[in-house]
C-alpha cells in the first residue's frame, strides 16, 4: 500500500479521498490555492501545501508544481479526484515517468477514451452498440450535409474531444447545417483546443443510463450495475439515482456486459463509467466512457455496500479487485441532488459569497459530501458545487421522501442556492413516477415552474439572501458582525430556510 497520497484536487472530492486515506491507515497531502487557504479539504487533510494563485491554471492544473511537490514531500500516488487532471493522459504519463502512481486508468486508456471518436470506432470493432453518426471528424459542409442526410434529421453535431455538456449543437433541417457547423467549430476550438466535430444521430427522448465498471491490473472486470441520470439541465446532470426505475432485469445483463466489454475493449483498470443513451423501447447506444470516479459514484456505494474510493486506491497498488462479480447485489435505492450555490430564479448564475451559516441535514439514511463548512467562501474560481445530498432506502418511494426531509433540513445560510428547485423536481409527479427523460427539464418545463406560486419560494430566499449579501457588504467579514447582530440573522435565517 502507500506511504503518502497526494490529492490534486479541491472541494468535496478532496474531502471525500482523504477520509478514505484516513480509513487506509495513509498519510493524505492536500494542495490549496490562494481561495482555499481555508478550505475544508485544507484543514482536513494530515499535511496541506500552497500550489498557487487562485485560478486553476495557476494551481490544481500547475502539472510540474503538482509533481515537483509529489516528490518534495515524498507522496508515492496522486489522486486526482474528477475535473482537473483526472483524464489528461500528459499528466498521468509524466507521473509514470517520476515513478508516482496515477491512482486511475493507465494514460493509454484515457487516451483511447478521450477522443469520442476513437472511442465509437473502437466500441464498434468490439459490437458495443454506438449511436448512429459517424467516427470520423466531418471534413466539411458537403461532407456533413451528405452524411446527415443519410442518417436523417434531426442530428447533433459534436465535439470530438468534449466533456461538461459544452460543444454539442443539434440540427433539425438542412438549412441549418452549415451555420451550426461553423458555431460548433469555433466553439469546441475554444474550449478543446481542438476543432474536430463529428455527428451523431439525435436520439428523441432518451435516458441516460450508465454503468460503473471496475478493473485492476491482473485483467479482472467487474460492473457495478447501473445509475441513471437523466434529469439534466444544459446536458448537466443534477439528479441522479441507482438503480434506474426504467432498466428491467433483462436489460441490466445486456447493458452491464456491454459495459465491461467496452472496459475490456481499452484494456481498462480503475473505476470507469460507461454511458449510454436509452430510447423508450430500451434499445440502448455507447455515449462516452468516463475513465474516472464520477461524481455521483455515492449512489453505487449505497447500493452497493462498497467503497469506491478505497478500492481505486487498492487497484492502483496493484492489488486484485477485493470482490468478484458474485458477490454484488443492488441493496435498496439511492438518489442524489447536486447542491449548488447558484439562483434558479436568475438563469442560474453562480451566488458566490461566505456561507453564513451551513447545517446540512443528517439522520437516517441520508449521506452529505461536502466541500464547504460555516464560514467556507464560494468563489468565481471554480464549480460552485457545495455538496452532493445522497439519500438511501429500501425502495424508491422511501428514498424520494428521505431525500426531500433531507432538502427540507438543509440551513445554507448567505448565498442562493438551488435546495428549492430540487424540491420541486424530486417531489414533481412525473419524478415520483419515474415517467422522466433527459428532456424533462426543458424549456417548457422552466418556463411553467419560473410562473408557478413554487417559485416565489425561491424569489423570497434570494431576497433575503440579496440582503445578506448587502449587510456583508457593509462588513469585511462575517467575523466582524457583532455577536448580536450574527444571532438574529441566524435566526432570520433558520426561518427562511426551514
Ligand atoms: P459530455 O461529454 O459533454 O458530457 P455526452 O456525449 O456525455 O457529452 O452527452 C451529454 C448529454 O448530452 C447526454 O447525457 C444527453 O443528455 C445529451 N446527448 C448526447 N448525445 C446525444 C444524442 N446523440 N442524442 C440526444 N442527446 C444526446
């Protein structure tokens, strides 16, 4: 086992690897930025390093600094959480050159995988079912109008080395290709430093389902069954459970070896997920595979009864997988809400500030990865995730009334934050009913909700926050408010958000 792991990364995930260290018996060594200087992670971890300014490419993406530090304080791996360097095969192969172990897949792995088009060729020679569209960059206007119009309209055009949601544009009629061909090139240059698009076939209504795979280095594969995240906004996902309410017990087994093929396909070990799109007739086609722990692996470990973390650190030591395939079974049903600090009532733009106060909720069933603790300062710098609010019971209809107790008891105290707008989709019909695709928050559905009497919900908390925000203003901290002062907008507060 290691000595000494080196978390490159911030937030929840920090949080997250290094109570798996500490559970392991190792040492974990934090890195902060100038906005993290107290950060939960920073304080939590058993030793904490400055690597920077507070923009990312000036720390958590400083790959040499990263590294150099590695070795100065003697950490034997590197975790990388997700985001940042968790997919960048440079970084993985410049650790194995400095003889510090990657704690993921292998830099020829995440190669393969990174590229959406290598990776739909690669699934179709191995018979995982693709999505219809091509596996090859579209050369030109000419070339795509051809193509599109024998795959039939609509279709999406999409970057071939995308992520986040970012650089997809889909095309219902002829007349808009070329202007969308241009807008996707120039999009997906900007945020991928690389322009190739490719096109796919846009599925109507379809689910997102997908499944968590495991290798280690001795050619062992085990799934984890599936989750399903289909509640999106803008491609993002913000809710999501295991298991799905749509997949059946036939359509698990063929979904799940479908998975571990295309794991086996790239010669993967570590935690992997392989995503897919699901019509309503349960056919279902390889999306993209993600060659790292997701965010919302909580789910798998609820069901599960297994903890991922620790097992990607004991695969990367190079020890067997700690189970086999026959001993997984799905225990019960788990959901999790991404909490952001962001304004549903204002196109969701980032509420960024000082959580005043910050209570998350506890109790039976209900499991909080924070990143963030009372005092924790929200910046423009990174994701404003706060946490991932994860409820777990023996059915789904329990574990949607845990979940929305949970959403219930939640005190976040000085920022806007989107606790209402979860509410209302956890607790919406169509949700409970699990009738649902990844379109059900789509304009329309927005455009109700923001016209509803809910919303006046969140209107009224970002007032209230509005003012908070004003009254800290005023302050340069919160720890200058006199005590009195702190106890009746605590107060204040408390009622809003209970
Ligand atoms: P990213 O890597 O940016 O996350 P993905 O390829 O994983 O992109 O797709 C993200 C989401 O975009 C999917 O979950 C789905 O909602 C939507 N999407 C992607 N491809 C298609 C498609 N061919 N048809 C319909 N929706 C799609």
């Amino acid at each position: 086992m290691f000595n000494k792991i080196l978390i490159a990364n911030r937030g929840e995930i920090a949080v997250r690897v290094i109570r798996a260290c500490n559970e392991l018996g190792i040492k974990s060594a934090a890195i902060y930025s100038d906005a993290d200087k107290t950060s939960l992670h920073t304080r939590m971890a058993d030793e904490s390093c400055y690597i920077g300014n507070s923009p990312a490419h000036d720390s958590y993406l400083n790959k040499e600094k990263i590294i150099r530090l590695a070795k100065d304080i003697g950490a034997d791996a590197i975790h990388p959480g997700y985001g940042f360097f968790s997919e960048n095969a440079d970084f993985i192969k410049a650790l194995e050159k400095n003889r510090i172990t990657f704690i993921g897949p292998s830099s020829k792995s995440v190669s393969l995988m990174g590229s959406k088009t290598e990776a739909r060729k690669l699934m179709d020679k191995n018979k995982v079912p693709i999505v219809p569209g091509t596996t090859e960059a579209i050369e030109s206007v000419k070339d795509g109008l051809i193509i599109s119009k024998e795959i039939g309209y609509p279709v999406l055009l999409k970057a071939a080395a995308g992520g986040g949601g970012k650089g997809m544009r889909k095309i219902s009629s002829s007349d808009e290709f070329e202007s969308a061909f241009e807008a996707t090139k120039r999009e997906a240059l900007k945020s991928f430093a690389n322009d190739d698009i490719y096109i796919e076939k846009y599925v109507e209504n379809p689910r997102h389902i997908e499944v968590q795979i495991f290798g280690d280095k001795h050619g062992n594969y085990v799934h984890l069954f599936e989750r399903e995240c289909s509640i999106q906004r803008r491609h993002q996902k913000i809710i999501e459970e295991a298991p799905s309410s749509f997949v059946d017990e036939l359509t698990r087994k063929k979904i799940t070896s479908a998975a571990v093929a295309a794991a086996k396909a790239c010669g993967y070990y570590n935690a992997g997920t392989v995503e897919f799109l699901m019509d309503s007739k349960k056919n279902f086609y390889f999306l993209e595979m993600n060659t790292r722990l997701q965010v919302e692996h909580p789910v798998t470990e609820l069901i599960t009864g297994l903890d991922l973390v620790k097992e990607q650190i004991s695969v990367a030591a190079g020890n067997n997988l700690s189970f086999k395939q026959s001993d997984l079974k799905i225990n019960g049903h788990a959901i999790e809400c991404r909490i952001y600090a962001e304004d549903p009532s204002n196109n969701f733009l980032p509420s960024t500030g000082t959580l005043i106060r910050y209570i998350p909720p506890s109790g039976p069933g209900v499991r909080v990865d924070s990143g963030f603790d009372s005092g924790s300062q929200i910046t423009v710098h990174y994701d404003p995730l706060i946490s991932k609010l994860v409820s777990w019971s023996d059915t789904r209809e329990s574990a949607i009334s845990r979940m929305l107790r949970a959403l219930s008891e939640y005190v976040i105290g000085g920022l806007i934050t989107n606790v209402s707008f979860l509410k209302i989709i956890i607790d919406h019909p169509s949700f409970r009913k699990g009738e649902f695709d990844i379109n059900f928050l789509n304009d329309e559905f927005m455009q109700n909700l923001m016209s509803q009497a809910d919303i006046k919900y969140i209107k009224e908390i970002e007032r209230v926050s509005a003012i908070f925000a004003a009254i800290l203003k005023s302050k340069s901290s919160i720890n200058k408010l006199h005590a009195g002062q702190t106890d009746s907008l605590n107060h204040w507060q408390e009622q809003m958000y209970e």
